[in-house]
C-alpha cells in the first residue's frame, strides 16, 4: 500500500518538474554559448521588459570573477579574470545593418575575447578598454526583425560572450560597466535599467524620430562611410577555391599622408595569398601552409610559389622601377614606394592600388563564400597615427570598362574600411617644435621626452627642458649640454643636478617671430631632419587660431591657405620645384670634432594686420596652436617666449638670433 501511495505522487511531481522548465523556456535568449559544454558560457534569461520594446534590446550580465596571479594586498591592484555576456536583439520593425554596440567599461579592463564581435578601431585582443569600447559584429553584422524570419533568434539576435580582466573592485563587489548602449546612427537610447541582483542590465533603443536619415540609395547594403584615409576590398573574380581580390587606399585627408606605407591584416577563416601584383608582403614563405591546414587540404599544390601563407601577412608598395614590370607591375596607382600623398599636392600621388589572389579552405569552397579579412592596420615613416575600423559590406565598387567601351562592370562584392588620424599621446610624437621671438634671445626648445625615451635612468624625463641659446638648434642634442649649462648660468637659471632628457625627434622645427609692425608682422620658419634619410616631397602646415587669415606670403616655400572646410585656420607649406628633398643628417666639416649637421630649410612669411583688431602678437597671437609635419602632428611646447615686460622674462636682445638665422639663410642658400 505505501507504493500505491507514493508512486502518483513521484508521477505527479515529475511531470510538474517538466511543466516548470517548460515554461522557463519562453524566456531563454537564443543564439547564446554552444551546446557542446566545456568553458561555454550560461544563457542569460530575457526580462520582461524585452516584450515591450519595439526597437533594439540590449543587455549585458555579469557572471562571475576569480582572483588572477599574482596576488596583492592592494585591493585597487589585484587583478580579476571575470565573466560577462552582452545581447543585441531586434526587437523592432526594421532590419539592422552593420550593429554596433557600446560597453562603458570603468574598472581598467582589458578585454581578451568576445565571441562574434570585433573592436571598431582595428585593436586586436586583448586590448585595454578601460574608457570603454565599442563591438562590431564578425560574421553576423546584420540582425532581422522577427516578421521577416518567423522569430528566428539566430537571425535576430547576436550573443557576445566576454572574458576578460579587470582590476581596483572589492572582494563581494559587482564590476558592471557604467552603461551600455547603440552605436548605430538614427537611434535614441535612454539610461540602461538594473536588475536587483545588480548583476545584469538591460536598455531597450528605439529609432530617433528627429533623426533626418538621408534618403537611402536602393541597395542592400551599407552606405560608403567618410573617413581620413579610405580602403576597399573589391573581389574582381571569384571561382570556387580562390578568388582574386584589388585593394584600393584612398587618402582624403588634406593633411593626411603615407610614406613606405606597410598594411597588415588578418586571416580569419586559412586563406593564404598565392601571387600579388603591385604590391609584396615583407615575408615570402611557404611553411606555414605545408604544415597547416593548407597543406593536408591542398596535397597536390605546389607551394613553393605561394607568396604568403602568415596569418598576420605585412603588404608594402613595390618601388617605381616595377611599376611596368609585365608579372608584378602594369597596374594604374600601384607602385609609388609606398608614398601616399595629399590630394591637393598631386592627386595622382593620393591613392594606391594592388591586388591578390587568394586562396580559401572548406567549407568556403561556394564561390560566394567570400570573407574579407579583420583587423586592419596601416602606418607609415614619420607619418600619422591611423586608426581603422572593421571592413563593412558596401555596394560593389564600379570600374569603368577595361577594353575601352563606354561600360562600367562592377566588382562580385566590395568591403570598405576605414582609418581615422589620431592625436599622438604626449611623449609619443615623432616630431617637434620649438618657439623663439626677435624680442626673447632665448630659446624655448621641443619638450623633454617629446617623441618618447629610450634611457630614463641617466636623465630626467618629467623635468623641463633647459633654455637654449640660437645656436644650438644647429648642433644635435648630445652636444648642447654645454652650451645650455653656459646659457644657464649667464641668465642666472638653476641647472637640476639631473639634466633632461633629449627629445628624440627624428623631425624638429623652429617657429620665431621675426617683426612685429603696425600694420603687419614676419615669421621665420626652420626645419631640421636628425634623421639619415631625406624627405622626399616634404610639406608642413601651422595652424594659427587667430593670425591664419592675415597670410599673406611664403618667399621660399610653396604656401597656400587652406580653406575653411577642410581645415580651420591652417596654412600649407610644401618645397619648391627642385628644393622638394628635405635632406638628411650629414657630418661636420671635420667628423673628429665637428657635429653632424641636420638637413634643413628655411623661410619668411608675412602676415597682415588689415582688418584685424585685438592681434595681440607677443601675447601669443603669433605662435601656431599645432603644427604638422607629413601629416605627423608635432609636440608644441607649454610656453612661449616673453618680452621684457613680464616679471620673469629673460634679457631682450635679439642680436643672436638675428645672427643665427641669417648665417642659416646664408649656409641654406649657398647649398
């Protein structure tokens, strides 16, 4: 009797047991952690405020954390490996392309892995994201609504598993990030909710009624995106194992430059480049794919032809004297050495083309199986920082028609990506200023450390840089010692028992107001290359907040004011016809004692005071805000030279000076 008892109620309680997990079912997200098991991690359940929000759901949980080697009594100090999972979901009425996700991380995280995204600015992983980031989708860029897939959850929604370290949080503290939010233009996102658990969050971002979107050309992919320097990824062919692919690289930036440009990517999916034309990878070497995967799929190839099997490959320009070789060359804007330049200088100089043929494993073997690589990173000598954000799908780039007709063909598909300058952080400049006044004999010389240092311990990095006399901007750094120790103690300033360190800029450049008048006012500009390699095609440009449109003319350079719309306030200085080297470092007259002596070039520029009132030139009004060199954006010092009536100026004489440049004008003319 006890059985009959007992067994309805076990049949009873486990069929409730079934009806309760069936029922937590309906709030599972999907398109979560594999079902395989291992370090996967859990499914996140979906609130209930996600069935009333018509538009783009997103979340973010905090799993777990463990405490990380080594281990500290400084709690700000130890590190935590720690456990998350961001959603997308659209739950709207409009498919969303290219999502983009933001996570307002705020305890010096370093993110080692997200599975499906990449990081818009091209970092690799692990990268720090301590100030926050912002994820792309890799391969799942787009998510449907649910009307065009039945409520499909893997076309809807894209699972973001996070690993990764974080620092500064207590023992029983919950690290979430600051807030969470859409990326994507035309979309309004309040401040994200949390749950009482304080481990989860959740923000639902609805389309921005006030937001104008541009009337979309009928395509079903993104728009071309604007940018300082442009790259495409056209496929030209596609067959069912490789396809041949051109890469384009635009420069739009007025300012923006290349010089021996390297690009480097990488390979997500075993492709490997067979043959190039108008370009070559620095590494040409087959063993990576005969002992991969390459080599066990492709058994009958012959590899010792491949050009490149590196997942990480390195691309640079060929030299001019390819550019008609018939196998490597023969290819409209390849083959420049690398040199990519402003538009306004020589448009035919502002653009690069290679192409490659490249070679793909299963199961992409469809020949519309087509993947561009991530991770895009390109820079140059002395140039500018770029940036570059993850390749999105545009239209397909049109050519016009090879044989010569009045046709265009098009390319099978096309990926853009594009890379922004950056402002270099301080001490990591590649070049400098210095600033003197006809008023001031002293010179204020490029920041200590301005483009980084290398031996710290026999100098002083933090410490400011002593004041110079004229003539040592023309002797290398190693021998102003000296000469700034001797003006030092003629100007009665306290020499630190520990000197300086040098700048170690490879390009520095000297800005002296020479005149000052009524109606107008002169500078003089100088620049020094340090380096043993001249510049070739060289330009600079200043920008002056308040002075720029009284420019008037440049005697020995090229010039030219830039206009509002590019860049404010800004004036172009590149070499005459002849004078286009900016040569370099060379010895002394006798290399025993003599320094080596800079390359360099030299000019006056008038300015105007027409029309120009509260100009005030010794205040400041003189002195450029920021200074480009290539397209490098130069270390500027913190001050500027004062006259006589300030209470801690230095001796007016402007003799030197005056000496010093006119025996530099002198040397630069008889040379």
């Amino acid at each position: 009797m006890p059985c009959l008892i007992h067994t309805p109620f076990l049949l009873t309680f486990v069929l409730l047991s079934h009806l309760q997990l069936c029922f937590s079912q309906d709030y599972i997200i999907g398109g979560g952690a594999s079902d395989g098991g291992g370090d996967s991690l859990p499914e996140a359940e979906a609130p209930p405020e996600q069935n009333e929000c018509n538009g783009i759901f997103l979340t973010y949980t905090f799993f777990s954390r463990e405490k990380e080697f080594p281990h500290v009594k400084n709690a700000s100090a130890q590190a935590w490996a720690f456990r998350a999972q961001a959603t997308l979901l659209n739950a709207g009425t409009t498919e969303l392309e290219g999502w983009k996700m933001y996570i307002g991380f705020q305890h010096r995280e370093i993110l080692v892995s997200a599975s499906g995204a990449v990081l818009v600015d091209g970092s690799d992983f692990p990268a720090d994201v301590g100030k926050g980031v912002i994820l792309a989708g890799y391969t799942q860029t787009d998510l449907k609504t649910a009307i065009e897939t039945a409520g499909d959850y893997n076309q809807m929604q894209m699972t973001i598993d996070i690993t990764g370290t974080q620092f500064g949080v207590k023992k029983n503290g919950i690290p979430m990030p600051k807030t969470i939010g859409l990326e994507n233009e035309g979309f309004k996102c309040p401040q994200p909710r949390r749950h009482r658990s304080k481990s989860y969050m959740h923000i639902c971002c609805k389309k921005d009624p006030k937001f104008k979107e541009k009337p979309p050309k009928k395509t079903k992919f993104l728009p071309r995106q604007n940018g300082d320097l442009s790259l495409t990824y056209d496929v030209l062919q596609a067959y069912g194992n490789n396809y041949l692919a051109q890469v384009s690289i635009d420069n739009n930036n007025p300012l923006g430059r290349l010089d021996h440009w390297n690009l480097t990517w990488e390979w997500m999916r075993g492709e490997f480049i067979s043959t190039m034309r108008g370009a070559y990878t620095h590494r040409t070497d087959s063993s990576d794919c005969i002992f991969g995967p390459q080599g066990q799929y492709y058994q009958d190839f012959d590899f010792s032809q491949v050009m490149n099997c590196e997942k990480n490959p390195i691309i640079a320009d060929l030299p001019s004297d390819r550019a008609n070789d018939s196998k490597v060359g023969k290819l409209p804007f390849c083959c420049k050495n690398g040199t990519i330049l402003p538009s306004l200088m020589d448009q035919s100089k502002a653009r690069s083309i290679f192409q490659l043929q490249v070679y793909k494993l299963p199961p992409d073997f469809n020949r519309t199986a087509l993947y561009p690589p991530q991770k895009w990173k390109i820079n140059g000598i002395l140039n500018p920082n770029y940036k570059c954000g993850a390749p999105i799908r545009v239209e397909p780039t049109e050519f016009p028609d090879s044989t010569g007709l009045q046709a265009i063909t098009t390319a099978i598909a096309s990926w853009q990506v594009v890379c922004n300058i950056t402002a270099p952080k301080p001490k990591q400049s590649r070049c400098c200023v210095s600033f003197s006044a006809y008023y001031n004999d002293s010179v204020i010389p490029c920041n200590t450390c301005a483009c980084g240092c290398d031996e710290p311990q026999t100098c002083n990095p933090n410490s400011s840089p002593l004041l110079l006399p004229p003539e040592a901007l023309l002797v290398p750094f190693d021998n102003r010692t000296i000469k700034a120790k001797a003006w030092a103690k003629i100007k009665h300033l306290p020499i630190p028992k520990k000197l300086p360190c040098p700048d170690n800029c490879g390009v520095s450049l000297n800005w002296h107001i020479n005149s000052d008048y009524s109606s107008g006012w002169t500078a003089r500009i100088t620049l020094f290359n340090w380096e043993e390699y001249p510049f070739e095609d060289w330009f600079a440009a200043v920008q002056l907040d308040k002075a720029a449109k009284g420019y008037e003319n440049v005697y020995s350079f090229n010039g030219t004011k830039l206009p509002l719309d590019m860049i404010k306030n800004t004036i172009f200085f590149q070499g005459l016809e002849g004078l286009n080297y900016l040569m370099g470092e060379t010895n002394g007259t006798d290399p025993k004692f003599d320094p080596r002596v800079p390359g360099k070039q030299q000019s006056v520029i008038s300015f105007t005071k027409k029309n120009m009132r509260n100009l005030n030139i010794r205040e400041g009004d003189g002195f450029p805000s920021k200074v480009y060199f290539n397209g490098e954006e130069c270390a500027i010092p913190p001050h500027i030279p004062l006259g006589n009536d300030a209470a801690h100026s230095l001796q007016v004489s402007s003799g030197p000076l005056t000496l010093l440049l006119t025996a530099v004008a002198f040397f630069i003319a008889i040379n």
